[in-house]
C-alpha cells in the first residue's frame, strides 16, 4: 500500500479556501480516479509545536493506492484537471510526496 500526500505550505500570504478544496475539489478527485483508490484522509492544519506558531501546512490530503502504478494509471489522465481546479482553492503549489505505508 502507498500513501500519496499532497500537502499545501502554511505562509503569510497564503490563500486557501477548506470549504471549496474538501466540498468540491476531493470529491471531484476521488469520482475520477475511481476505485483505485482506496481511502481518502483530509488533516487541516491547527497548530504547529510551538504554542503561537501556525501550523506548518494549512491542509494535506492523503490519498491510499495499492501501489504507485495504480496511482499513476487512475491520476495521470486527470492531472492537468487537478491542476487547473488549485486556482479555485488556492494561490500556493502543493507539495506531493509518495510514501510506502506500513502499519504496526
């Protein structure tokens, strides 16, 4: 199982709108790339180690795949319509990163 997270950098002049990204965006993803992916988790961003600090990213999403050639196969055709859709959220790239997931 692989974890893909893509996750939005928490700054001064970040612009990020949680109701249109968790309302309208996710479930656009999920519908399209379909059964290939597994589970969906969104974690908003409240607060950071230190006390008065922000947290250090405003959203992540974190979409599960059996492994990165189901990743690819379902959200390579629908990537630039991901890509598109971040103006109507967001002025910040997301940052993505694919992890190997293991349980304990």
């Amino acid at each position: 199982m692989i974890k893909v997270s893509v996750m939005y950098p928490n700054s001064k002049d970040l612009q990020f709108d949680t109701d249109y990204y968790q309302n309208k965006h996710l479930p656009m993803v999920v519908r399209l790339v379909g059964s290939a992916l597994k589970r969906l988790e969104l974690d908003l961003g409240i607060a950071s180690r230190v006390p008065s600090e922000s947290a250090p990213y405003v959203a992540m999403a974190h979409l599960l795949f059996d492994d990165v050639a189901s990743f690819q196969e379902a959200f390579g055709p629908h990537a630039a319509t991901f890509a598109a859709d971040v103006e109507n959220y967001s002025n910040v790239q997301a940052e993505l990163q694919i992890s190997e997931l293991i349980t304990f």
